[in-house]
C-alpha cells in the first residue's frame, strides 16, 4: 500500500471521542460523588475506584500451598486503573490511564509486586495536572482536548504483547508502548514503519506457527480495517487496507493456518462526529453480523458469511477444518449492552445488573462452502468471559478452553467462577471463588517439559477484605482449589488482559 493511501488513513484516525445510541447512556465527564456515595452502599464497587497511587509495591503473602518450583517469570495484567484523577472521574470503565500490575516468581518461593502507570502523552499530562484533559471511548465533556492524535489521548490500558523481545502495552486506537519488564519504565511508542506510524494496533494480536505476529486495526474516517503481518524479528511482513462502507467495532479476530477471520458485528459508525468515541458507534439490530474470511496469503482476496447478529469481545482459538471449513470458540453476546450500558453504570455506581445481555459460551464451525455458521451455545455454563486457550494448541482443534463465569446473578458485577473446558470429551471442571471475590482473566501457562499439563494463573479482588488475591492451580486438577494462593496487603483496580513472559529457568 502507498504511503499516501497510509497518509490519509493516519489523518482520518485523528483523535476520536465517543459513546452510544440505542444502547445509549450519558458520555460525560463521570460522577465522582455519585460513585462514592454508591460505594458506601455497595462495597463490591472497590474494584472500580482506582489505584491511590501511579507506583505501587504491594506486599504478599502467601496464605496457602506454595510457589511451584518450576514457576518462574513475571505475571503481568494490565487495566484502567486510574478512574478519579483529582476532582474529575472517568465515565467508562475502558476509560482511566492503564497501569502494568507485575508479579514476580524469582524461583525463591516468594512472590513480588510492583505496580507502575505507562508513562504515556496522555497519562503523564492527566497524572501531573490532575485534571482529566482529553476525551476518551466513553468520555467527554466541554473543554476536553482531542489530543491531536490517535496516540495524543492514548492510555494503553488494555492488553500486553510480549514478542521479539519486547513487551509492549495495548490500546486498539493507536500505537503500542515499550515497556521494560523489570523496571516497568515507559520507553515510548512502537512503530512498525514510517508508514503506519500511529495508526491503530488492535490489543489481541494472534501468533501464527513460525513464531509471527498477525493484527488487524479500524479506523473510522476512512473506513477501512487494517491487517498487520510481523516476523518473529519484529520486522513488518506486510500491511493490508480494507475499505468498509461503515466501520464496525472489532476488538478481537482469528487466524487458522490458511485464513484471517474478522468477525464484524452490527455495531459500526453512524457519521456521528459529536461526543466520546463509543457516541460514533450505533447497534443496528435488524442487520447481520459480517464475518470475514481473509487469505492469508492474499489479503485483498476477502470471503464474507452473513449471520444472524450478535457482539463478541474475545475468541478462544481458530483452525482450519479440511479445505473449507474453520472450528472457533468464542464468547458470544446478545448485544454490546456489557459496553455500552454496564461498563457505564458501574463507574457511576448505578449498576443492579437487570438489564445485562447473556453472555454464552459457543463452539462454532464456518463451512465457506454453503456460506453457513452454525453455532453450539452452552448456557447451562451461566454468563461467560475471558476466555483464553494453551498457546501449544494455537490453530489446532485445541482440547482446553479456560474461561471465567457466573453461573446465577450474585448481585455484584463480576464473575466467580474459573472453568475448563475440555472440548474433547465435552466435559467441564470448575471452582468457585468465594461470594466476596471478582475474578480477573487467568491465564494458562504451560509447564515446562511437560507438553500435556499447564498451570491456571489469576488474580481476583476481594472486596470485603480490600485484598488482591493471586492464585495459582494445577490446570487439570481445577477443581481441587488453588496449589497457591497469596493476598496483596491493597485492593488493586479490576484490569483486563494480561500476559506470563518465562524465565530461563522457567522454560
């Protein structure tokens, strides 16, 4: 692609605030009195208030089990963390500085943390003016600064990438930031080339069998997806533009051995130009859900399956199915209410949870020959997020998916329970965390020289306690409880994605 074509691309994605319409809630700036006050009625909010502090070194104990000993590297997460900066609060839950929470497994049978906000434009100025200064996915309000660029009002709060020996922290609006995973010290913005500097990086890149990283990004004006190959060097393969007639939100896709697959809700721009980001976006009901299936070795050659519409945020894993066929496990959402009505309420304290889309389980199989999808949901699992796969089993009919669930409303946004799924036998092994716990997303690590068995590593917030709680169990004896569990001495902010980069040692 030209470097004009990327020019115009790069100056369409200037900044964008937004929020909203028929799922529509308030894009302002958030009610920071609101939220107090709800808080005092309902304490399971904490996790929601924000970290006290932009460097954090909590202490840990262990409280039960121990530290395997062939557990050794850094556990990161990262998430909005800072949701009250001075008088002013956040109105969205995917708004606030993101902030890289790190635990260390030395190899001493102890466990360290160090908690450090990613010195971005944005995060640095916010953190030292105290004052929210630029608008944000789902806030805005008047004197509010667009930032100038994509990466002007970046927070690099969702996701972290370890490749090529470098870890990097994840927005899906702009450019990547190096990150130093001893230190936790900001080192700037990556840049694949000169010609897509600052254009979106989406925050689930998928790593193919040689070790490479493929992404896809959206920009609005123009609307146009964007495909990314990167070689295991860090080197850019090659870049692709889609030209869409609306731009859907897309926050997750798919890759098999021969194919890209973007899934395209009915969730797209509406030419609105007023307001936060989500304010740009508008749930169409009545349309199709547009899958697209993308040759990996000609990205202009592009298949699309028309569905009857649903929302996903986070696909399990992809694989080829003989020569016109995939196999995917996803997450599958009613509509996009979780983003555009909870993710609000809670940041307000309003949130009873009534008016909650499902959120099901769902194996899928995509026959591109008869353009059909059928799709298997398993709502005897409850609501269902978070789910993760053993990267050993990337593009393969994997056997484990790890998710997060909630088998009945307990009253408080979250989930309680972590839950393997064994795709193979159609069986499944759970263990509930106590009614005062929030689980975060956990992670499958896999146990070095043992290529069958892998470690569930997470964190969760006990609200009652005001305790960050890290536990670590046996991955195919789940449902025994945690081998590990250790509590923080502070309550940290819920996040949202993270990574386990190994040691040596450890590998």
């Amino acid at each position: 692609m030209d470097r004009r074509t990327f020019a115009s691309l790069l100056a369409g994605t200037i900044a964008a605030s937004a929020l909203p319409a028929s799922l529509r809630a308030q894009s302002v700036i958030g009610n920071q009195r609101a939220f107090m006050a709800a808080l005092a009625e309902k304490p399971w909010l904490l996790g929601y208030l924000g970290s006290p502090s932009i460097d954090l070194h909590g202490s840990v104990n262990i409280v039960s089990g121990q530290v395997p000993p062939d557990l050794r590297g850094y556990f990161l997460r990262n998430g909005p963390a800072l949701h009250d900066i001075g008088p002013d609060r956040f109105a969205h839950w995917f708004d606030a500085p993101g902030m890289v929470q790190k635990f260390t497994f030395a190899g001493d049978g102890q466990i360290r943390h160090h908690g450090r906000l990613i010195d971005t434009y944005r995060n640095r100025t916010e953190a030292a003016t105290g004052r929210i200064a630029f608008s944000a996915f789902g806030t805005h309000g008047h004197g509010l600064s667009s930032g100038g660029s994509a990466d002007g009002q970046n927070p690099a709060n969702i996701s972290l990438l370890e490749h090529a020996g470098e870890l990097l922290a994840l927005w899906e609006g702009g450019s990547p930031h190096i990150i130093d995973p001893e230190t936790l010290d900001t080192s700037g913005l990556k840049s694949w080339s000169a010609e897509t500097k600052g254009l979106p990086f989406g925050a689930h890149p998928r790593r193919d069998r040689d070790g490479s990283i493929w992404n896809i990004g959206y920009s609005i004006d123009p609307a146009a997806l964007i495909l990314y190959h990167i070689s295991s060097e860090g080197t850019l393969l090659k870049t692709h533009i889609l030209p869409q007639q609306a731009t859907p939100m897309i926050h997750d896709f798919m890759i098999t051995d021969t194919r890209i697959v973007v899934v395209a809700p009915p969730y797209s721009t509406v030419g609105r130009a007023e307001g936060a980001f989500i304010d740009r976006f508008e749930w169409q009901g009545d349309a199709f859900t547009r899958i697209l299936v993308i040759d990996k070795n000609d990205l202009s050659n592009v298949a699309i399956v028309e569905a009857d519409p649903f929302w996903v945020f986070h696909f399990g894993n992809g694989y080829d199915i003989g020569a016109s066929e995939i196999g995917f496990d996803f997450a599958h959402h009613d509509n996009p209410s979780f983003m555009t009505q909870d993710a609000f309420a809670v940041m307000d304290g309003s949130w009873d949870g009534k008016d909650s889309a499902a959120w099901r389980y769902v194996q899928a199989r995509l026959d591109l020959s008869s353009g059909q999808l059928r799709m298997e949901k398993m709502p005897e699992l409850g609501q269902v997020e978070f789910i993760r796969t053993d990267e050993r089993e990337n593009l393969e009919a994997h056997r484990y998916s790890l998710m997060l669930a909630q088998p009945s409303h307990t009253g408080a946004y979250g989930l309680n329970r972590i839950l393997l799924m064994d795709r193979r036998t159609g069986t499944s092994m759970h263990f509930d965390v106590s009614g005062n716990e929030i689980l975060e997303e956990h992670l499958i690590v896999p146990k070095p020289g043992k290529a069958d068995e892998f470690w569930i590593i997470g964190t969760a917030l006990d609200w009652k306690t005001a305790r960050t709680i890290l536990s670590v169990y046996d991955g195919l004896r789940l449902s025994d409880g945690p081998v590990l569990r250790a509590e923080l001495d502070i309550a940290l902010p819920l996040g949202l994605h993270g990574t386990f980069v190994a040691t040596a040692e450890h590998t």
